[in-house]
C-alpha cells in the first residue's frame, strides 16, 4: 500500500513539474498583456527620453572640456584615436578640448531643437553619431587598457569602462537617426499627399 502510495505522489509530483513551464508562460502572457496596455508604452515616451538624455549628457559634457583638469585627462583618449588624434597638433592639449566642448555643445542644442524639427533632430543625431564613432574607435587602439593590480584581463581600468560606454550612447544615437529620418520623411510627405488629394477631389 505504501509503494503504491508512493508511485502515485511521484506520478503526481511528475505532472505538476510539467505543468510549470505551462504556468510560467501564462503567468508571462498576462504580465506583457498587462504591460502593453500602460500609457507608457503606447506613447513615444523612450524616444523623447532617449532625446532629452541625450541633450543632458552633450551639454553636461561639453561644460568638462572647458576645465584645464579635463584637457589633460583626455589626452590618453585623443592621442590614441584614429579619428581625432589630430586634435592635439592642431589645437593643444587646451584648444583639442574646447574645440570637443563646443561640438557637444552645438550637438546638445541641435538635439534639443530635434524635440519640435525633425530635419534638426536628423543633424543632431548624424552629429551624434560622428561622437561616438570617434570615441568607440578608440577602444581598440586604448594604452592600459587592463588592470595590472588585478590581474590584467578581463580586469578592466577605469579609462577604459569609461570608452566602453560610448557603444551604449552610440545605439542610441543610432536609434535616434532612424526616428528622426522617420518622423522627418512622414512630414515631408504629408503635405504632398494633401496635395494630392485636393486634386483628386
């Protein structure tokens, strides 16, 4: 009788472990149902968040290069990028660095304007773009990247983590364009199709 009783409870405790994974997907199904009816994600919230952390970070940024202490950290950066070693013989160590605040500056006001024009916001996030591609390029060519106290890799130093941001900010500038190219096209074609129609009635 106890053999018995103990098959079925085995027999019992082997469907409920198989109907797990059928109640986690349903559970998972009214979670995204719920989630999906949120004003949230209906809305354009990410875009304009994306946007306006975008504006914040170009103009928090651009302050720094303004300050002697910045210029200097940055000189490990610019002298092993591809894309603007050039900054430093052209400029100096002051002028490479304001010449960087300025362009965040002009980035962080187009992106801003990008709000209410999209053409502008089309500019802005190219600009964007043209940022990060200059700063991701220097990941490869980066001195020290690799904590020595600790080992070296995948011990990383702190410069280097800080480079390793820039391919987040670089998707976003990338999901930007691609809205504000978009946005910028429907408007363009929305007059035209008015047009259109007036003349068809």
């Amino acid at each position: 009788m106890n053999g018995t009783g103990g098959a079925y409870s085995t027999i019992e405790g082997s469907r409920s472990l198989g109907r797990l994974p059928y109640l986690a997907e349903h559970a998972m199904d009214q979670l995204i149902e719920k989630l999906s009816k949120l004003a949230v994600v209906r809305s354009d919230f990410d875009y304009h968040f994306v946007r306006a952390t975008m504006v914040i970070l170009f103009l928090v940024f651009g302050c720094q290069k303004w300050f002697d202490y910045e210029a200097h950290a940055l000189v490990p950066f610019i002298s092993h990028g591809p894309l603007i070693f050039w900054l430093h013989p052209l400029f100096g160590i002051r002028g490479a660095a304001v010449f960087l605040g300025i362009a965040e500056w002009l980035f962080g006001i187009l992106m801003f304007l990008g709000f209410w024009n999209k053409r502008i916001g089309v500019i802005a996030a190219l600009g964007s773009c043209a940022t990060y591609v200059s700063t991701v390029t220097i990941i490869p060519f980066f001195a020290e990247a690799w904590a020595a106290p600790a080992g070296g890799f995948p011990a990383a130093t702190l410069p280097f983590l800080f480079l390793m941001k820039d391919i987040v900010l670089l998707a976003a500038s990338v999901y930007l364009l691609k809205q504000d190219i978009l946005r910028a096209s429907g408007d363009a074609r929305a007059p035209l199709m008015e047009t259109v129609r007036r003349q068809a009635t």
